[in-house]
C-alpha cells in the first residue's frame, strides 16, 4: 500500500517539475540529470543531531573567546556585517 502511495506521489509530482521547469533556460556549463532522480524528504524521517560542546583546547573556540574581548575588533565585524547587509 505504502509502495503505491509512494509511486502515485513521485509521478505526479515529476509531472508538475517538469511543467515548471519547461520555460526554464538551461545553464550554459550546468549539468543535465540524465536518470530523473529527485528528493523528497518525508516528515519523521530526518533527525536533528545536538552540536557538540567546544571544548577549552579547541583552536576555534580560543579565537572566538580573543576576539570577543576585543571590544574594537568586534564593532569592526559589526560594522562590515552592517556594510555588507545595507549594500545588498
């Protein structure tokens, strides 16, 4: 039953990708998806990993605890931040 489900699912909705995607120029260096393949992720199915604590040692998380207490090198991040967000 579930297979059925499934196959009606991926047909119709291939269906309605290639209706979409048929006004669609091609990409000049694109590639081309020869087997038609497409991902469709199912509710339940995915999990959501805990990120690890970084640990005292950690290269990266000794530059982050530099730079915040730097008071002047963080309001230069801040302010590119800002410059890049207001220019696009």
């Amino acid at each position: 039953m579930v297979y059925i489900g499934v196959t009606v699912y991926t047909s119709l909705l291939g269906k309605l990708a290639e209706k979409g995607l048929e006004g669609l120029e091609e990409d000049e260096g694109g590639e081309e998806e020869g087997d038609g393949a497409m991902f469709i992720p199912f509710i339940g199915t995915t999990k959501e990993v805990p990120p690890k604590p970084y640990r005292g040692n950690d290269p990266e998380w000794q530059e982050f605890v530099a730079i915040s207490q730097n008071a002047l090198l963080v309001n230069r991040i801040k302010g590119s931040y800002w410059y890049v967000q207001k220019i696009t």
